[in-house]
C-alpha cells in the first residue's frame, strides 16, 4: 500500500469512496458542495489517498481530506473502502495527516465523527479507531446531513 497526495485523477476514486458511506453520512457524491471541496483538497495539496495494485482491492483504498492551519488542524473527512477495512490503510492515512501536522508544529488535531448513539458508530468502527490513534471524546458536534449525532474527537500532535 502506498499514501500519497491525491492527484486530479484521483477525485472520481474520492466520490466513489463517497457513495460507499452515504448511508451513513448522507447524499455526497453527487453533491456539488462536496465535489467542489474534493477538487480544491487536490489542488492544495490537503487531500491523501491510499493505493494499492494488489489484485483483488479496489485501486484506490481510502482518502483522506484535512485542514492544516496551525495550531487546530482538522481531519474533515477519512473512508477506508469496505474491502480493505481492518487492514490498515486509515491508520496509514491517520500517520501520513499526523507526520503533516508535526511538520507544521505542535497543536491540536480534531476530527468529528459519529456520536456514540449513530448506527455507523459501531458499525464503521470509527469511534474505536480514533480512540486507538489516541484521540479522547470531546464535546458533541452538530448533526450530520443525515440528521445522525456526531461528536468531537481531539489529541494533541508534537
């Protein structure tokens, strides 16, 4: 597996990865605001993708977008496609963000995902990952597009 920056022809494997999770996040992929936000990631150089050409995986196998302005960096949005989760490419992604962040001092990294009563909690795992990537639950955030909770989640980079 190989983290890179995303490329340009990179953005129709970011809406395929979109449309794996509306279910949980609600309608992206074909949402202009979310295809404009994917474009201009690219363009700053704030958005990763994790590849593989081992047969058998989708090409592309997660992406990742991410603000970098010190001294709050944000993680805005990280899928991992279904076949390749539990292998290790959000972690990969995760440390590609984080070595970013630490080049660009030390700070505070937030990501917003789902709140503990959201069926996706559970189910994407995503609570857990972060927890294990040593973020701590903070405070609730607003609600998704879907309408499901969401909750901050924070950790200190050095």
């Amino acid at each position: 597996m190989i983290v890179r920056p995303a490329r340009e022809q990179d953005a129709p494997g970011f809406l395929d990865l979109a449309a794996q999770v509306e279910t949980w996040f609600g309608p992206m992929a074909e949402d202009p605001g979310f295809r404009s936000a994917v474009a201009k990631n690219i363009r700053r150089g704030t958005a990763l993708v994790a590849y593989s050409p081992e047969p058998g995986l989708p090409a592309l196998l997660g992406g990742l977008l991410f603000g970098a302005k010190s001294p709050t960096y944000h993680v805005h949005w990280l899928v991992v496609t279904e076949q390749a989760r539990g292998r290790g490419v959000g972690r990969a992604l995760m440390a590609e963000a984080m070595r970013r962040f630490a080049d660009d001092g030390p700070g505070t990294v937030e990501v917003v995902t789902f709140g503990a009563d959201h069926p996706g909690a559970v189910a994407s795992g995503a609570r857990v990952f972060y927890e294990r990537l040593g973020f701590t639950p903070a405070e609730p955030a607003e609600p998704g597009p879907e309408g499901g909770s969401r909750q901050v989640y924070r950790r200190s980079v050095d």
